[in-house]
C-alpha cells in the first residue's frame, strides 16, 4: 500500500517512525521487525501482502545492509505499509526512494549543532535548561542522542535550576578533554586544569603521542599568532584564520592563548615542548611527560 523511508539520527528516526505508525492506525509493535541477515527477498516475502483483516505492516531496518534493485523494487509492490528505516543511504539508494514517502528526522553531529537540539527537546519537556547545560550534555553524549533523551527524562523528576554543575550532578560524567583547553589554561598559569584536561584526554582513549603531535600543531599556531600580533594592530579570528589558513575555530583558540604570551615566552615554551617530545620518543613514560609539560608551560 505504501513505502515510507525514515532517514537522519537514528534515535529521531525511530522515534518518527513510531510516531507516524501510530498516527495511521499501526502499532510498531505488533509489526514484524526484520534487520541484518533477515533483509531477504525469501524472508520478507511473506510479509508484504495483507493478513485477514486487511493491511498490515512490516519494518525492515537497512543498518549494516545493502539492498540491491530488486529487493528495493519488491518492497516498492508491497501491498501493505513497508517502513524503512535507513539512517543515511547513499545517494543512488535515495534515487531509488523517488517513489516514496521520504521523512527525515534532523542528524545533528558537531557540539554546537547536538546543543541546539538538546534545548529544544529540553524545552518541549517543559525543562528550563541553561545554554551551559545544554553544551555540557553535547560534550558528554556526542551524537547519542538516544543518551541524552534519558538524562532529560530524569530531569523532569527533580527541580531546577538546571545548570551545568546541576546536570553535571545528575548525569554523574566529566566531559571530555579538550586539548586547546588545555594549553589554554597551562598558558593561563592553572597547571591543575591543564593536568585534568590532559588526563580526561588520556581517560577518553587518546594517545598521549598524538595528543603531543595536536600539542606541535598548535603552538606551531599560537607562536604564528604571536608573530601576528607583534605586527601591530587588531588582530581578528577571520583575519588570522585567512593568515594562518585555518578554520575559525582553531585560529579562535590559537589567538586565545597568543595574546598572554610574548615572543621570549613562547621560544622558552616551544624548546620544552620538543625537549618533551624527544623524551617519549626516548622511551620515557608519555604520560608523566605530558603531565610535566604542562606544569612548565603554566610557569
């Protein structure tokens, strides 16, 4: 009777499936639910005509599967309604869909773009959360949304206010390690900070070596955007991104950490960051090296 693809964040998709099922006299629940190996002309067959008692339904999930032309075609001549939930098809499957009802849910992915979406579900939930808040959760969940539906859930079970040490006491995570963060603090003279940003880093899975490597890279941009300044004048973060030919956000960072610095400061830092990358090259342990670094960059 009908094919309706459901594509974008899975945890919305499904979510929108089960909303527009519902919607139309179908409970997702009573459907069959074929996935992985069970996504076979064989199998599905006999779902796809309707039962005694009129239309029936079945959902068939596309994660990890690549439907050729007559499987799409066969689930096309369904005569009942075929719900596919197919998180992000490439783009000859979309040409394929032509025919189809097509529902996408959003599929946010960057921090800012995850933030976004928090304050809105937040706010359909009758929860007042600050921006802060909001931020803290993208930083912690990423793009499991599915996560952070069931952190806002348990917020609607206590009282506000709800800031970012408030979320932080509920949901019980520290965020992640953020590299510029933490030479920005080491720069900053807060050698504790940057200790605890470095060990999240570590904590998270990064590599200490790559995570010297991020180090390189960066003061390589801070010591530029020192040089920039020392030119004379007001130096904007899309000026020195076009200089430094960066993206906004690094060039932001670099800039941050540039204007507490002078040209004798950062020769001084730039020697005890290679002093420190040959001592792990040299075998010394990485993290004790890095942790070292830091202290020195902070003095």
């Amino acid at each position: 009777m009908s094919l309706v693809v459901f594509t974008g964040n899975r945890f919305l998709a499904e979510e929108t499936l089960r909303d527009t099922l519902t919607a139309r006299g179908l409970n997702p629940r009573e459907l069959p639910r074929m996935g992985a190996e069970d996504v076979t002309a064989e199998a599905l067959r006999p779902h796809l005509s309707p039962g005694l008692f009129g239309d029936g339904g079945v959902i068939v999930d596309f994660d990890g599967v690549k439907p050729d032309k007559a499987l799409l075609e066969l689930l096309a001549s369904a005569q009942v309604t075929v719900a596919i939930l197919d998180e992000a098809p490439p783009a000859t499957r979309l040409k394929a869909y032509a025919g189809a009802e097509q529902i996408a849910s959003a599929a946010p992915a960057k921090a800012g773009e995850v933030a976004g979406w928090v304050g809105m579900r937040a706010k359909k939930m009758g929860i007042k959360l600050e921006r802060d808040a909001a931020l803290y959760l993208a930083e912690v969940f990423g793009a499991d949304l599915a996560g952070i539906a069931s952190e806002l859930t348990k917020l609607t079970l206590i009282d506000g206010p709800f800031t970012a040490d408030a979320v932080q006491h509920v949901v019980g995570r520290e965020p992640p390690g953020d590299s510029f963060a933490m030479l920005g603090a080491a720069t900053a003279g807060r050698p504790g900070e940057a200790v605890m940003q470095l060990r999240r880093l570590i904590a998270s899975g990064e590599d200490p070596f790559k995570l010297m490597g991020a180090v390189v890279w960066q003061y390589a941009l801070v010591a530029r955007c020192v040089a920039l300044l020392q030119e004379g004048g007001r130096v904007t973060e899309a000026a020195a991104a076009q200089r430094l030919g960066v993206k906004p956000y690094p060039a932001k960072k670099a800039l941050d950490v540039a204007r507490r610095l002078n040209e004798g400061k950062i020769r001084a830092h730039l020697g005890r960051i290679l002093d420190a990358d040959l001592a792990m090259k040299r075998g010394l342990d990485a993290g004790v090296t890095m942790e070292r670094l830091m202290v020195q960059l902070s003095l």
